[in-house]
C-alpha cells in the first residue's frame, strides 16, 4: 500500500514540472518572433498573414493563446502542421517517433553494456586498466556526435564496405508496417532478410551515441564498485576464499541499484542527442523531422514535436522513480 502511495505522489510532483516545461516551450517559441511572418516572408499580402495567424491561434491575446495550448495539449491536440502537408501534428509525430525510439533503445543498450564492462574492469583492475578507462570516459563523454557519426561512416561504409551509412533498412527490405520498429516489424513479419537488413542499418548509428554516452556510465560503475568493495561483506567475502566470480557478481549488484537513476537521466538525454544522431545517418525519426520542420519554419510542428519530447521524458522520469523504489527497499515512501 505504501508503495502505491509513493507512485501517486511521483505522479502528482510530476504535474506542477509538465506545466513549467509547456510554459517554457510556450514563452520561449513566442520569443523567436512572428512565425507566420518567417514563413512566408515579408512581401506575403497582409490579408494572406492575417488568415494564417487566425487558423494557427496567434491572432488571440497572449494569455487567451497559453490557455488554448495548455486545454489542447491536455486534450492531445497538438495541431495542424503550417507546412507541406496540413496534417494533425501528433499523426506526423507518432509515425516518425518508432524510429527514433528504436534508435534511442539500441544506443541505450550499447550505453549500458560499455559502461558496466568499462566500469567494472576500472574498479577491478586497479593500476593501468584504471587508469585507461577512466581516460576512454573523458574521450567518450567530450565526442561530438556528427563528428564521431562520420568517422564511423567513412571507416566501415566507404573504406571497409561492411556497414550501411544511411537510412534504416536497404532498398526493398523495408519491413511492413505493424509498430514502426523495423526490428520488430521484421520479427513479426517472419523475414530474416528484412531483420539482417534493419540490424546492419542500426549498428552505426546506435554505437555512435552509446559510444558518446558510456562515458558516463563507465565513471558510475567505477565509483559505486570501489565503494561497494570496500565495504564488510566484501571484505568477508575475501577473507572466507569465495571465488573472484562471486564477489565481482554481488559487487555489481549491489553497485548497479545507484545507477537507475542514471539511466533515466540518460534516456533523456539519448532523445535529444538522437537529433544530431539521425541527420547524421539520414535516420528518418522525430530528430530528423524537427529539423525538417525549422526549415520550413512550420512552428507547429516544431511545437508540437518538444513538448511531446518533454511530455516522454517527464513520464520516463517518473517511471525510473518507481523502478528505483521498487529496486532498492531503503527508499522510503
């Protein structure tokens, strides 16, 4: 009961934050100056601007325009696009979202994995491996992701010819639309040709951004384990002759629990840096689309496309919040 206590509390304290974010997005999209008058220029007929300000809302008083954008986003209206297409903003952003998701959880994986082997061997091999690591976490945290994309496309795409440097899958092999995770669409579909296909395109791109992330990770893992070995248990566990294996796997266990609040910080971040990551690849996700969108400077789009990233966020945060109670039994609730 206690724990069901706690998760409503996280939901309520999350509340006052969305509102301060979708302030924020509201304010400082306002600051940028007249939208309508970017987009189609200065030379447009009064009349022209005058019929485009009314359909997008900016014809409104200001606190009569943050009302409507506050009761439209509660209801998930995130409005009609202003360019190309005039589409529900939300359709736009959910067909292009699968695919910045599986981006952002493959990375989040090779994150992860880097992070807990680089750290561990850090904390268990203490001398030059320490010491080796702890340098690979500053260069892996200092990479600039376009830079480190390219790299990566020049030595295995154009000298090597092993991997793809662009788009998810090759040509003909896009999978059905089922999730629009081309991983699991191709499962679900049965073809092993179109799985090889979107595997190979995802394995640049999602080492790109693990790589750049694990840095992170990889001075956590560290930390934590030293601080867990140094502990009495450990030490009796020396003392009693248990095996390497033994002491490392409960060393880690215990020093993994610290590290979910990490993960749900990073997840967050994986999503902004998912951006430089797909135009980079040419990965056709949410990234690529506010990018996209700013060119064509179709404010609603670009709108509607943060606050969903700050609205996915705020609930992965709470999200990593009740994992962590649930985890970690010191917590109180």
């Amino acid at each position: 009961m206690k724990l069901w206590r706690y998760i409503v509390l996280r939901v309520i304290l999350v509340i006052p934050t969305l509102f301060i974010l979708l302030s924020i997005v509201f304010v400082f999209l306002r600051m940028i100056g007249d939208p309508i008058t970017a987009m189609v220029g200065m030379k447009a007929p009064p009349s022209v601007i005058a019929a485009m300000r009314e359909e997008a809302g900016l014809n409104k008083p200001l606190i009569q325009q943050y009302i409507d954008y506050i009761f439209n986003i509660l209801r998930g209206d995130f409005g009609i696009t202003m360019a190309v297409d005039h589409r529900p903003v939300i359709s736009v952003i959910m067909e292009r979202f699968p695919a910045t998701l599986e981006l952002t959880i493959a990375a989040f994986i090779v994150s992860v994995l880097i992070g807990l082997i680089t750290g561990t061997v850090a904390a268990w091999k203490r001398g030059a491996l320490d010491s080796t690591m702890r340098l690979y976490s500053i260069v892996a945290y200092a990479l600039f992701i376009p830079w480190f994309g390219l790299v990566l496309q020049l030595i295995f795409g154009v000298y090597l010819k092993i991997l793809p440097i662009g788009q998810m899958s090759d040509p003909g092999l896009a999978p059905p639309h089922y999730t629009g995770v081309y991983v699991i669409d191709s499962i679900i579909a049965g073809r092993m040709d179109m799985l090889v296909s979107s595997l190979k395109h995802l394995i640049l791109p999602s080492i790109t951004l693990g790589v750049v992330l694990s840095g992170a990770y990889t001075r956590l893992v560290r930390n934590n384990m030293i601080d867990v070995m140094s502990q009495d248990f450990v030490l009796a566990y020396f003392a009693r002759g248990i095996k390497d294996r033994k002491i490392l796997m409960h060393s880690l266990k215990n020093a993994f629990i610290p590290l979910i609040t990490m993960m749900g910080l990073q997840f967050a971040i994986l999503l902004t840096g998912a951006i430089l990551t797909e135009t980079t690849f040419s990965w056709p996700g949410l990234g690529t689309m506010i990018v996209e969108r700013i060119q064509y400077t179709d404010y609603t789009a670009v709108q509607g496309a943060i606050v969903f990233f700050a609205l996915f966020v705020a609930v992965t945060n709470v999200v990593i919040d009740i994992i962590y109670a649930i985890l970690d039994p010191r917590i109180s609730y």
